[in-house]
C-alpha cells in the first residue's frame, strides 16, 4: 500500500494503540494477539504497537491495515520525562519497519538521542525505506522543528511527558487532551495532526476532530484495564 493511500485510509479515523508494558500480564503475546483482533473486529482502522513482535504479528493477520510501529524499553525509566526512549535510532526504526509497519513514530523532540544519531538522521531513515516518518511532540516549537526537518505527521504524544512540556502545561488540565496544542499545531502548519494523548471518552475525540485533527490514537482508555479501573476507582468509588 503506498503512503497516499496510507493517509487517506487514517484521515477522519480512529487509531488504537494496543501496547503492554513487559512486567504487566497482558504482555503476553497470545493475549497481545487476541488484543489486535478484538479492536480491529471493534471498528479501528489503524494500529499502533511497539515492539517488533507484536508488529509482525499484526501484520501477519491484518495485511491491509496500516500500522504506526515504534520501540520502547522493556522497562521506562523512572525519569522518563527526561530522556528519548520513542524509537530513538536508526536500528529502532529500521527493526520496525523489517516488522511491518507502514509508519515510524519517533520521540520528535529537540532532545539528544541515545546512540547519537539526530532528528534528520531519524527522520531520513524512515523516509529512505519509503515509510512515513511520524514525530511524536510535545510542544508547538518541536512540532515545526520535526516538520521543517521532513516530518510527514506530527502527534501530540508526548504533551505533559517531557520537562518543557510539564513546564507549559502547568495551567492546564493534566487529565485532558491537550487541545490547546492541537489548535496551534493545526492552525499553523500544514501538514496531517494527530491527537493522543488523555482522551478517555468519544466526546473527547469527537471535538478533536471538531477542531481539525487528522486522526485521533486511543491507547489506554480502551487497551488497558488496570489504568481504566484506577479511574474508576480513583473518580467513581463511594468514599464512606
């Protein structure tokens, strides 16, 4: 499938990140299978997954859906909001792309990378194996960066993950979708914005979309029990 057709199929649609850390009991990869295809049988039209086992896996049993592959380290660093760990290499993105996957997503920022290569190193990469090259940000300033640098879509992934954007996001709502960032993003550059990050309801992609987002990516909300009954827990529980 070439990258136009790709686009067209993603635009206006629902993508679901199906993702489990390695010390939880769904990173099983049987139940990771079993994840996929009960999304996929929900309606998704795109997957995002880390990992080439799982990638490879979908794209086993779902040949004609596009797939957002990245890596991730088994285990995320307690000072995650410090460091690359999104598909930081060329290695990474090459292992994902020999996985199947149609589309690159890589920490976007303006950060240094592990094993030194650069953001254009990155970003070239991807674009020499004629996969598209999806920078996940977190601030508008690395948003044209990652475009100006190449960067076919950019994706509000790593709003409220990163120092700067902690530092931004200081009055804001840290349980919401970062709707302020994608209004600048969308307004100002030209080129396909994806929502993630915090959207937990329809309504909250519905107005996403409402407000000229590409595509929205639902990960946690549908594809992670234990953090959907910590909020339930958390905002629904009796207090006696």
């Amino acid at each position: 499938m070439g990258n136009k057709k790709i686009l067209e199929k993603l635009k206006n649609q629902i993508i679901i990140s199906v993702q489990s850390a390695f010390s939880e009991p769904l990173y099983d990869e049987n139940v990771m299978i079993a994840m996929i295809k009960s999304v996929m049988s929900g309606g998704a039209m795109a997957l995002r997954l880390a990992g080439v086992r799982d990638i490879k896996n979908a794209r086993e049993n779902f040949p004609n859906t596009p797939i957002i592959g990245i890596t991730k380290p088994k285990v995320i660093p307690k000072n995650f909001e410090e460091l690359v760990y999104i598909t930081p290499s060329c290695s990474d993105c090459e292992a994902v792309i020999q996985a199947g996957a149609d589309i690159v997503a890589f920490d976007g920022t303006m950060r240094k990378r592990p094993g030194g290569n650069t953001l254009k190193e990155i970003i070239d990469c991807i674009h020499k194996a004629g996969k598209l090259a999806m920078a996940d940000i977190s601030t508008f300033d690395e948003a044209k960066n990652a475009y100006n640098l190449g960067a076919d879509i950019v994706s509000t992934t790593l709003s409220g993950y990163t120092v700067e954007s902690i530092k931004a996001n200081q009055n804001k709502n840290p349980e919401e979708p970062d709707y302020q960032l994608l209004s600048e993003i969308v307004t100002r550059i030209d080129c396909p914005v994806i929502l993630e990050g915090r959207i937990w309801t329809p309504e909250q992609a519905a107005k996403a979309f409402d407000m000229g987002a590409f595509a929205v990516v639902i990960g946690s909300a549908v594809t992670r029990p234990h953090e959907i009954v910590k909020r339930f827990i958390k905002k629904g529980a009796k207090t006696l």
